[in-house]
C-alpha cells in the first residue's frame, strides 16, 4: 500500500455528518481528490460540510445520492481508490422506535457499498467504519476485537449484520477491506444527540438544572480528529485486509465525572437531575466501553494526539459559539 493519500481518489459516505466532514477535511489536507457522497435534499444543504472553508470546499465533489439507492451508491464510486463508509443512522434512542429504517440505512446501505466496491475496477482499500456498541457492555476490559458481538439495541444489530456482511464480502470476494471500529468520538459539529454535547449546550445556555440520563455507564471518548486520522491509518496501512481494528484512547470515564468536568468549564454551579426520558431500557443499556488498542498501535504508527480535557474544552467553546445549532430544552433521540 502507499503511504500517502495525496493525489488519490477518494469517497467518503456519510461526507455530511459530524465525523464525515472532519475526515473530507483530514483527507482534503493530506492532498487527495475527494468525492463527498451526502444526503440528497431538495435545499441543496450539505451537512456539517458547510464549517469548511471557501476553498476547501471547491476542492470537494459534492455527489448527492441516498445511500439506499443502489445505482446512485454504484456511480458514486467510480473511479475511486479508496472509499470510506461511514454512512449511517445512528442514534441509539431512535432506534428503538424505527427499527426498519436502520436495517434499510444501516445494512442494505452496506450492502450496496460493497456490492459497489465489489465491481470497481479502481479500488485499493474500503475502510468500513463499524462502532464500539458492536460489543454491547464490556465482558471483558479493555475491549479486544475478538470481544463477543452483542446487538443491545436495534442500532447496534443492524451495525453488527452490517460488519458481518462486510466480513463476508472479504470471504467470499476477497474484497480490500478493513473494518474500522470508533469507540465514543467527541468534537466540534456533533449534535445534541450525543451526551457530550446534550451537557455542553444546556451549561452554555444558562440552564440552572442539568438534566441528564444515566450517569455511571463509562465510556472511552476519542476527539473526532483522531478518530478521522485513526481512520486514514487503516486505508493506508499494509496487509490489513478483512481484519477488525479498534479505534479508542484505552481510557474510559464515566458520564457523570463528564457531567462534572463539563460543570467546572462552564464556570456554573448547577444540579444534576434524573431525567427518566433519557434512560434506556435496562438491558439495552450499555454499561462499560474502554478500548483496547494495542493493534491499531502496532500495525500503524497512529496515536491519539488531543486529550480528552483539551478536547472537551474545544467541544465546550464551539459548543457555546453555535448554540444556534442546539434546542437545550428538548431531549434529542
């Protein structure tokens, strides 16, 4: 494999999102042609792809499609060498309400990347990016690859038949891919609909109370411009065909001591309060995640770069900027 990405021809689904658009800029960096595969809309919106700058972005190939569209997924990759998939629904809360539209996005999305990749006469490497809620809680910690799959929530079961039709494709086909698994990622541009940012915006909006779910689940937080470099790492990295590889820090906090680092940067004194709507069923809640990462280590020279208390102070700020963005008082599934 080459070492470098600059000059190649790369598709990133999911370009739009919080990760995606971090990963186009990353990539964007480092000297590659970027296809940008986004949401169709009738508004011409693209995502988070709007933070980047002017000129990047007329560096960008912007490919609207659906993801659920076969023969749109099959002419976005034309041409490509490289090909991350982040494209996905994914989140948790939601899932339990509209579990087809998962299978639909989540595994028949897949499917049609694969099958895509599957035809190309250009690819070099698929990056199929995969999630720690694959493990369900810890069994055993840190968190190896080899860990049991366990679907605690309809999101996480369709992003396991997702990863095992990805497995399936190397078997079979022997497809160029490399299974990427984020744990926690944290950042700029993340929606309310994680728990960092859920914190962030009702500290920054003035809230008195603090209204949160669970507290003691723990979990291993990577600022988002690592997992993205984590990432390029794996579509880069020698022989690492159908292999699975974690991506994480080896270090996990629980959502209360977040709640309370969160509390001491907003420089607010406020209450925490149970709020029953955000807790999930108790046996799809998942309890522990901290990644092992000693693969990613040994087989790449990559390394988280951001700790998490610089991050989370970056998140915070950009958090308090673009409270525009956010609608503290409402729950976001």
């Amino acid at each position: 494999m080459n070492n470098s990405i600059k000059g190649k021809k790369v598709l990133v689904t999911g370009a739009d999102g919080f990760i995606g658009s971090h990963l186009v800029e990353l990539l964007l960096n480092d000297g590659a042609e970027v296809r940008a595969y986004v949401y169709y809309n009738s508004w011409n919106e693209i995502g988070w792809l709007r933070e980047l700058s002017s000129q990047m972005l007329k560096d960008v190939e912007i490919f609207t499609g659906d993801i659920r569209d076969p023969g749109r997924v099959r002419e976005a990759h034309l041409g490509i060498e490289y090909v991350f998939h982040l494209s996905s629904l994914i989140s948790i809360p939601y899932s339990y309400y509209a579990p087809r539209a998962y299978v639909d996005t989540n595994i028949v999305g897949a499917l049609n990347v694969l099958e895509a990749c599957r035809r190309s006469s250009s690819l070099k490497r698929l990056v199929h990016v995969s999630t720690s809620e694959v493990y369900g809680s810890a069994q055993h910690v840190p968190i190896d690859e080899s860990h049991p799959l366990v679907g605690q929530s309809p999101y996480s079961a369709t992003k396991i038949g997702a990863d095992k039709l990805t497995e399936s494709f190397y078997l079979s086909f022997g497809l160029p891919v490399v299974i990427g698994r984020p744990f926690n990622t944290f950042g700029p541009r993340q929606t309310a609909r994680a728990v960092i940012p859920t914190i962030a915006s009702q500290l920054a909006s003035g809230h008195e109370v603090l209204r949160l779910g669970a507290l003691n689940p723990t979990r291993d937080f990577n600022y988002v411009t690592d997992t993205a470099s984590g990432m390029l790492a794996l579509a880069l990295c020698p022989e690492v065909e159908g292999m699975i590889v974690n991506i994480g820090t080896g270090q996990e906090l629980s959502i209360g001591k977040v709640a309370e680092m969160l509390i001491e940067l907003s420089g607010r004194k406020v209450n925490i309060e149970l709020d029953e709507s955000r807790i999930r069923p108790e046996k799809s809640e998942v309890d522990r995640l901290v990644a092992d990462n000693r693969l990613i280590k040994r087989i790449t020279n990559w390394e988280p770069k951001v700790s998490f208390a610089e991050g989370l102070q970056k998140t915070y700020h950009w958090v308090k900027r673009n409270l525009h963005y956010f609608n503290p008082d409402r729950y976001s599934m």
